[in-house]
C-alpha cells in the first residue's frame, strides 16, 4: 500500500469550499420547496373562494333574470330608470 499524499491547503479548501456550496444549495432549495407547498396551498385557498364567488356570481344571475322577467310579467317590456324607479313601456 502506497503511503497517503497530503494535498495543498489550496486543494483542501477549494473542496471543503465545494462542500459548503452544495450543502447551502441543498438548504435553499428545501427552503423554496416549502415555499413552493405554502404557495399550493394558498393557491387551493384562492381557488375555494374563487368557487364560492362563481356560485354567487350565478345565483345572482338566476335571481337577476328571475326579477327581470317578474317587471316584465307586471309591466310589460320596455325600460327602467334605476336612478328615480320610473318604468317606461317601449
């Protein structure tokens, strides 16, 4: 067996120096991963409320045209002034 070789201080650094990189690579992309999951789940939470908005969007809508066929049952067709409630037939 051949006797050990002791590299330069230079070498040893520059290695230890490689090491120290990946180790803080590694801990910043563990960082960013649980960024990345935090992030998921707010963008589960957006979606929810997005889901509820679109369900009021279209109950509105239904409730919309539901009061619009109402005034035209009662008043026939023609138009309305939402500022003074006036209704005129066409």
């Amino acid at each position: 067996m051949d006797n050990p070789i002791k590299i330069t201080q230079q070498e040893l650094d520059k290695i230890n120096s490689i090491r120290t990189s990946y180790e803080t690579i590694t801990v910043e992309m563990g960082q960013l991963e649980i960024e990345t999951l935090d992030l998921q789940e707010r963008l589960k939470d957006i979606e929810t409320a997005k889901s509820k908005l679109v369900e009021r969007l279209r109950a509105t809508q239904v409730d919309e045209n539901a009061t619009i066929n109402q005034i035209t049952q009662k008043y026939g067709e023609g138009k309305l002034n939402l500022k003074d409630g006036t209704f005129t037939k066409e």
